[in-house]
C-alpha cells in the first residue's frame, strides 16, 4: 500500500496556534503520583526479563483489575472474515432500543504487541455507557508474530464490516466513528485516512488518546519523560526490538502523520499527558490536523502519565477524560457542530499547597487509598479470571459488610481526585 508522505519535519512545528500552555505540570497529579509510587515499586524487573505471555498476561490483569466494570445492556461476542483469518469483535449496547444506534469502533493500545478484547473492557463500557452508542472493540493481530500492517488491515476491515452490515448488530450505518489509544491511535488514524482515500463514507469523529502517529521522528518528550512514568525509554526500546523498524516505517499506513494531505479527515478528539514520552507525537499531529482545516477537540491533560484511560478505577482523570470522550460521541452523532478547542485538565488547586504537614497528610491519604482500592480490584480480578461465578458470589456474599467503608472510600477518593478543566483555545479575542 503506496501513500504520499511528508519530509522529515521539526518537532518545534507542533508549537501552533492551540497548543496546551502547560505541556507538563510541575508535577503529576496527586493520583497520578500515587499510583506510580506503587507501579515504580511493583515493576523494578526490566521489560526484557518477561516472556511475550507474561507481559500480555499482566497488562491484561492490570486493564481488568484498574478499569471500572460499568454496567451496558448487552455484551456479545461476534466473528467476521478478515484479510488473514478470523477477526474476533465485542460488542457493547448500552441500552436496548427499537431505533439503530451508532457505533464506535475501537482500536486497543498496548504498544503493537500486548492488549486484546480484555484490556479494552472497562474503556469500551465506559464510552458505551456515556455517549449512548454501540461500542465495538476489535481484536487485530499483534507483533512479533505479524508484521504492523497485519493489525490495520483487521481494523480496516471489521470497519469496513460494520459500514456495510452493520445493520444486522442494530447499527445506523450512516453514523460511525473510530478511535484507539497509543498504538490503537496509530491504527485509527491511519485507517481514517484510508476511509477517504477509498472514497467510503465520512465518519463522524475519530478519538485518538495519546497515539503514536510518526514511528521514525524524535520528539523532545521522549527524552524529557524517559524515566518513571510508567512507559519508559527502556520499555519503548523493548517493544521496538520486538515490532522492528520497517523499511516502510515513513509510509502514512504506518505513520499516518506523514501523509502529505489530511484535508477532509473527521474532526477527532485528541488526548494528550504531560508526563508521556509520546506526548509531542499526539500534539504535533493535532497541529497538522488543524493546520489542515480538520477541527480538534484536544484534551490536555498536563499532570498525568500514557496508559491513564486504562485506570479509571483509581485515576479520576481516567474517569473525566472517558465522560469527555463520550459527550463528544454525542455531540458528533447528533449532527451537531464540530468544536476546535484546547481544554487543559489539571488538580484542582488546593489549599495544602503552601503547608507542608497537610500537603503530607494528604499524599499519605491518597497512597492509602490507591494501595486499598488496587490491592481490592487485584484480587477481584484474578478470582474472576480463576472462576467468574466464584467471584460473583463472593461479591454478593460481601457486599453488605463492606458497604460503609466502601462508601467511605469512594468519598475520600472523590474529594482527593477533584479536577480543575480551563479552555486555553480559542480564547475571547482570538
């Protein structure tokens, strides 16, 4: 597959009109700072050291035990033909209806070569849940047993699947929408722009969190956030000995910010983290995409780290950036006007910024209740893996005992995990 691609280009031509004004916090977010304390802990064996089975397993338990399992009306597994076998999709509705509903496909992250259906869970309940549409995780072959055209060619065609027979899940065929996360962005993207280039039906949005659009350029993120925030330089070098670098590797197939012409694209949502290495890659091609008329709802989150969707049980960010994703679902599906803004999300302020003691106290706090919440999803997860009827009886065994302090923890979680959200573009004048 043959694309026109751009020349190399200077990562300084991500600084355009829109850009966050707070790339990276002083420092994560409270949350953020307290899961990576026990993350930093957990994971002191480099990436190497695991087997292919054992990284997939454990980001596999760390999706499922950290995600929240929000309720839908239906999840059914489906199977269609793909280009080299079967292709395995879930399919999430939120609510039963008479009406066809529109559907989101999405593309899980996991660096090429980790993730499934899954990993994906709690991001696609989430999004079903909030924006009211049928949610459609795909699984598409991996790295290092395929090459990376292998899982955009998957994603191409359950797409194409969809727009074609969708009608058969009680899919509006004409309302349709893509998106994925890190790697799952890269996928996305690239087959947005291979929508239009098939000259096949205009989506109504595509939602890239944190992707991966440019697999050759260095951005200044990479070295400024190599160390500590959960992907590091070391697991970026890891994956790409596994994935490789492919002669093609500029192709907009592969690197869809290379593709010299982005005119007539959906409008996306763009998330981004301030403590990504990745993170100037998502912002340079929200820039390219709005430098070429396509209208960017982009979502800076400055105090937060890559992966932070995946764990909405314990992160709020995780759990305001999904609410935002759906709305935008929303907003796209009932015809209404494309947004082009900058929001940054960040802690609230607070009070303890100038008092050491109470500043202490409440990192203390927020560890604990990290610690409480993930050491109660960890186990909850794993027995439901062990045996799924064991865990649910377990739960309603449980539940009236563990009610009040359950209650008492979801509050100290709400008022540690307040959110502060600002828009910096477009602003009065301007």
């Amino acid at each position: 597959m043959k694309h026109k691609q751009i020349s190399l280009v200077s990562a300084s031509t991500a600084i355009a009109a829109g850009m966050p004004q707070e790339r990276r916090a002083g420092r994560p977010d409270r949350e953020a700072r307290a899961f990576l304390r026990w993350f930093n802990l957990a994971s002191r064996r480099p990436p190497k050291a695991y087997s292919m089975a054992q990284l997939r397993l454990l980001w596999k338990l760390m999706a499922l035990a950290l995600g929240r399992r929000v309720p839908v009306t239906s999840v059914i597994e489906r199977v269609i033909d793909g280009p080299a076998g079967p292709i395995e999709m879930r399919v999430y509705s939120p609510r039963p209806g008479a009406k066809p509903a529109p559907a989101f496909l999405w593309c899980h992250g996991g660096g090429f070569v980790v993730g499934g259906l899954d990993s994906a869970d709690s991001i696609c309940r989430n999004i079903a849940s909030e924006a009211g549409c049928i949610v459609i995780a795909v699984r598409y072959r991996l790295a290092p047993e395929h090459d990376l055209n292998a899982g955009r060619e998957d994603f191409l065609a359950a797409l194409e699947w969809v727009a074609d027979e969708g009608e058969a899940l009680g899919i509006d065929t004409t309302r349709l929408a893509v998106g994925g996360d890190s790697a799952g962005g890269n996928i996305a993207a690239a087959v947005a722009q291979e929508m239009v280039r098939r000259g096949r039906q205009a989506l109504r949005l595509q939602v890239l969190a944190y992707p991966a659009t440019d697999l050759v350029q260095a951005f200044p993120s990479a070295t400024e956030n190599a160390r500590g925030y959960m992907v590091t330089a070391e697991t970026l070098a890891h994956v790409q000995s596994l994935v490789g670098v492919p002669a093609n590797a500029t192709d907009p197939w592969l690197s869809p910010a290379r593709s010299t012409d982005l005119r007539g694209l959906a409008p996306a949502v763009v998330i981004s983290a301030g403590f990504d290495p990745i993170r100037d890659d998502g912002l340079h091609y929200a820039g390219r995409l709005r430098a070429a008329g396509v209208p960017v709802d982009l979502l800076h989150y400055a105090g937060q780290f890559h992966g932070f969707l995946n764990f909405d049980a314990v992160m709020g960010a995780g759990r305001d950036a999904l609410q935002r994703i759906g709305a935008a679902l929303a907003h796209a599906f009932g015809d209404a006007e494309p947004v082009n803004r900058t929001i940054e999300i960040a802690d609230e302020a607070s009070d303890t910024a100038h008092c050491s003691a109470l500043d202490s106290s409440v990192e203390v706090a927020s560890t604990t209740l990290t610690a409480w919440v993930g050491a109660e999803r960890w186990l909850a997860a794993l027995l439901r893996l062990l045996s799924p009827a064991a865990a649910g009886a377990t739960r309603m065994l449980l539940k009236p005992a563990l009610a009040p302090a359950t209650l008492a923890r979801n509050e100290a979680v709400t008022r540690l995990g307040r959110l502060a959200a600002r828009q910096t573009y477009p602003t009065a004048g301007t």
